[in-house]
C-alpha cells in the first residue's frame, strides 16, 4: 500500500481554544479519579465482605473493573495530550485504544445483561435460584463475556491494519473513534464498516433485547404479588442496574437512533463523554447509595464497624 500514511493522527479533543485546555485538564482530572478510587472501592469492598459473594456482586465487581478500563483506555491520554499541548497519537497507539475501548465497551453491554438475568432468576425463580446461578455458571458467563467481546474486537483492530490513511489525519474526538478513523480512509472499507454493523448488533441489539426480556418478566411477576411492600422489596433489588441501563443505552440512542441530518460531532463528542466518563464515574454511587448491603461493606472495610444503615 505505497503512498499511504501510517504516521501518527491527531486527536481535536473536547476543544481547540487554547483557554478553555486548563478548566478541560481540571474537570477530566477530577472525574477520571473520582472514576478510578469509587470503582475501586467497590470491587475492595466486595471481595474483602464474605456476605457479598453472590452472582449479583460478583457481577458488579466485574463492572466496576470494566468500568474503570474502559476510562483508562481513553483519559489519560487526552489529559497527556492536554498537558503537553499536543493532539498526536501514535497509529499503533490508536489502534490499541481503539482494542480496549471495544473490549470494556462490548464488556459494559454484556455484563448489564448478565445482571439483568440475575435479577430476572432471582425475583422470577427465587427457589431456584442458588442452582441456576451457581458459581460454575456464572463463571461460565464471565468467561464467555470476555471471549464474545475479544474476538470481535481483535479481528476489527486487524481488519484496520490492513487499510490505507492519506494525508488528512485528523479526529474530531479524544479518542480513535473507528467511524471516524474510517472517514480518514483512502482504500476500500465495506469490510470494516460491515464489522462495525456486525459488532454493533451484537454488542448494542442483542443486550438491550436481553435486558428488555427480562425486566418485562420481571414486571410480570412484581405486579402479581399482592402485597405493595413486597413489590416495592423486589423492584428495590433491581433499582439500581435499571437506572444504570437507562443511562448507559440512552446515551447510546442519542446518538444512533437518530436521522443523519441531525447528526453534529458536538452531538456525538457529548454523548461519548456521557457514556464513556461520567456513567462510569456515577455507577459506584448508584449502586452504594442505593444499597444497604454495599453501604454496610464499604463502612466495615473502612473499619467504622457500622452494621445498621438507615
């Protein structure tokens, strides 16, 4: 592929005034560890509570270790970059965050559906619960949500090596979004954009539809019990994964589901900081505040041996 250009790209980030880099390194700076330390905490707490080793904060810890990755694989850059007031990345170091970003990103979407499944077995099938969710399946699950997420995003990250980019380098985002790096594309791309429809559906569709499935059983069987404090026990188990997927794939919607003539890459920088940094950056408050349990666990890990939270 002579005469193409395998150098480095330039990532626009958020902004291209110069005066507004400093509040941008401030504000990412706070959210990225407020990010990293509330993640954090959570997967301590549960691995350190022995009450807290069940399917459902196994899971949980699981999202809040993809949670964070998946910031990784993109802030710290744009913060370098901010600080050393330059825009390159190298075209190897493009397509690696590229790879991360579709793993952790395919891992959220899998593991929310997981979730949604264990809330399904646990309010639906309660009796057979410990048996449906025993720790050799949802190992099982884990394992496959790694590998359904790996392989796809290895073979796209492989599929772009063999594409040609010209002279134009320049990305309109802080990251190496693939639409984008296509854009910059001088061969033929039928074969990734086909990958990236393919991926889409099966990381974006099938998940939804899993969660969809399962949160409608559930509502059938809340609404069969008779008494209103035991349906508002079993949707308060379920509460918080809701709130989380409703933020997480109304991002997501905002940008995809709507037509192409009201597509802007303001539109789409802000809906990437939504579901890249600020839901990962919420997630750990959401389900902590939420959740008498997880309270309990972060107040024994911190030792103030607190064991009764209103």
């Amino acid at each position: 592929m002579e005469g193409f250009i395998f150098s480095d790209f330039l990532l626009l980030g958020l902004s291209e005034r110069p005066e507004e880099q400093p509040l941008l390194f401030g504000i990412f700076l706070g959210m990225y560890l407020v990010t990293m330390v509330g993640n954090l905490l959570i997967i301590l707490a549960i691995s350190s509570d022995p009450h807290l080793h069940t399917p459902m904060y196994l899971f949980l810890a699981n999202l809040s270790l993809t949670d964070a990755c998946f910031t990784t694989a993109s802030i710290p850059k744009m913060l370098a970059n901010i600080h050393t007031q330059s825009q390159t990345i190298s075209y190897s170091g493009c397509l690696a965050q590229l790879y991360f970003l579709l793993i952790f990103g395919g891992l959220d979407n899998c593991l929310l559906a997981v979730m949604a499944y264990d809330r399904y077995v646990a309010i639906c099938q309660p009796l057979h619960y410990s048996t449906a969710m025993s720790p050799q399946l949802c190992a099982l699950m884990l394992g496959m949500c790694w590998v359904l997420t790996n392989c796809p995003a290895l073979m796209h990250t492989l599929l772009l090596t063999h594409v040609g980019f010209c002279a134009q380098k320049a990305i309109p985002h802080f990251y190496c979004d693939p639409s984008a790096l296509l854009k910059l594309a001088c061969t033929d791309t039928h074969v990734n954009e086909l990958m990236i429809i393919t991926m889409g559906l099966l990381f974006l569709t099938v998940p939804l539809l899993l969660i969809v499935f399962s949160y409608v059983r559930i509502s059938w069987a809340v609404f069969g019990i008779s008494s209103p404090g035991g349906r508002w026990k079993a949707f308060s188990t379920c509460g918080s994964h809701l709130m989380v997927v409703l933020l997480f794939y109304g991002s997501l919607m905002g940008v995809y589901l709507l037509p192409p003539s009201t597509y802007s890459t303001e539109r789409t920088r802000r809906a990437a900081v939504l579901y890249m940094v600020i839901i990962p950056m919420l997630n750990p408050f959401i389900y902590s505040l939420r959740n008498r349990d997880m309270k309990e666990a972060l107040c024994k890990f911190f030792g103030s041996g607190k064991t009764s939270l209103s």
